[in-house]
C-alpha cells in the first residue's frame, strides 16, 4: 500500500527552503531569486512532484525535496526565457519580469543561483532515502531535465525552428522545453523510491510525455494567435485538430496510468484535468 500523506505543495516549504539557502547570500540577488520563486503561481510541476511520490510510497520529506528542487529549476527558466536576448518579456505572472525589476545581471545570476539551489533541495532528501544509488539517480535525472538534453536543449531548438521546420521537430522541442521538467517531476520521486522498470513505470513516463505536450498546445492555442513572432502548433495544424490531438493523446496516457495504478493514479488525472481545461478554453 502506497504511503498516505498530503500532497499539497505549500509556498511555506519553498519560503522555508530559502531562508535556509539564501542566509548570507548578496541582499539584491536574494531578493531577486525571491521575487521570482515566491510569485503566484499553480505550482503543477512540484504537486506533480507530490503526488507521484506519494503514488510511490516515498517519505514525504523526500517527495517534498523533489518537488522544490523542480520548482527552482522552473523558476530558473523563467528567469532565463524573459530576458531580451530570448523572449524578451517584460511580464510574467502579472508582474515586472525578473530583469525588469532587478536588471538583466542580477536576474541572469538569480537563475544560475537557482540551478545550484535546486541541486541542494533535492539532497535534502538524503536522510529519507535508503539507498544511496537512488539519490544518485534522482540527481543524474535533475541534471539532465535541466541541461542540453532537457530544458536548455529544448530551449535551443526552438531558436532553431525554422518555417521549413516540421511538426516532428517542433513536437521534439516542446518535449524538451517543457516536457523535461514533467517527466522529472514524476520521475525523480520513482527514482528515490527506486521504483522497477515495468507497467507503473512505463506509465508514468508516458502521462509525463502526454501531459507535458498538452500542455505546450494550450499554450500555444493562448498566445499563438496574438504572438506570430514564435513558431508554435498553429503553423503545423488548426486550432481545432491540434487541441484534440492533445486531448486524445492525454486521454490514452490517462487510461494507462489508472491500469497500472488502479485510483492512486486520480490525483494525477485531476491535474491532467487542468490542462485539458484549458486546452478546451474553460479557465
């Protein structure tokens, strides 16, 4: 029977994570990772965190370790992706970007800072874990999600895209950008569970993959239309067929995870939910 805890993912665990972190760092560069971590938000990628920890049976504490280290890394992203020399965006979450309120230095030092924090958070998970080889695992994961492979390497194809560029490719940059940090958010707490290759694992990696797609598409269905300066699904496919494409392919990993985890799998599916909420134009 999988460990019973709550999954919610409080904003006083990333507070209290920081306090910690941030002691005696620069004044201007705490406040900056500050502004940006603790900003409203829906926190997907840690209760995804959450809830596939506790799916898995982990301790809470170790669940919690993985879900703010992906959420630092996130919010490192953001950072990075709202600076003039990529998106050059001057809002986020309803507010000044992190580099309109800081300035570019600060804000480009505040997501490095958050790519070593995130390291840290996750091995908070140490005294929770029972075998060595599942932290390095987990790490090994962290650092992949991030880097040339996962984030960053998404975030390069996508400079990359070209409108020559072809939906297979584009599918491959939204897998990357966005995908790396759901499938790291599922799969590090079965890293630190060292959950077996097999049905339930499959499961996960596959809902991650779905659900991190759906989740580009609704995006990209909000803002393609007023944004045409970004190649997105839109110039592959009709709005229509590119949100049921998503919602379809949502739907199939769904039912997967609920065959190879029975209801532990509902929590994740009302987070599917979400997105396919939006994807449909309801929130």
């Amino acid at each position: 029977m999988n460990m019973y805890y709550d999954s919610f993912f409080p904003d006083s665990t990333l507070e209290q994570f920081l306090e910690r972190a941030l002691a005696g760092a620069p004044v201007k560069l705490a406040e900056a990772i500050r502004y940006s971590v603790l900003a409203p938000g829906k926190r997907i990628r840690p209760r995804l965190a959450m809830n596939s920890g506790r799916m898995v049976g982990i301790a809470r504490e170790a669940a919690a370790a993985a879900a703010t280290a992906i959420e630092l890394v996130h919010c490192y992203t953001l950072i990075h992706d709202d600076l003039p020399c990529l998106d050059n965006d001057d809002f986020r979450r309803g507010r000044p970007s992190n580099h309109k309120q800081f300035g570019e230095a600060t804000a480009l030092l505040a997501g490095d800072a958050l790519t070593a924090l995130a390291f840290e958070a996750l091995l908070t998970a140490a005294p929770h874990v029972t075998a060595p080889q599942c932290l390095t695992r987990a790490t090994a994961r962290l650092a992949w999600a991030m880097g040339p492979r996962g984030v960053v390497g998404g975030q390069a194809a996508e400079l990359a895209l070209s409108p020559r560029s072809t939906i297979d490719e584009l599918r491959t940059m939204f897998a990357g950008k966005t995908g790396a940090l759901f499938k790291a958010s599922l799969l590090l707490p079965a890293d630190l569970a060292d959950l077996p290759p097999g049905p339930q694992l499959a499961s996960l990696e596959r809902f991650a993959a779905e659900l991190g797609f759906a989740f580009q598409v609704a995006d990209d269905l909000e803002d393609g239309e007023k944004d045409r300066t970004h190649l997105n699904i839109l110039h592959h496919l009709p709005a229509h067929d590119a949100r049921m494409l998503a919602i379809e392919q949502l739907g199939h990993a769904k039912q997967e995870l609920f065959s190879a985890w029975g209801n532990d799998g509902g929590p994740l599916a009302s987070i599917a939910g979400e997105v396919t909420s939006r994807l449909s134009g309801e929130t």
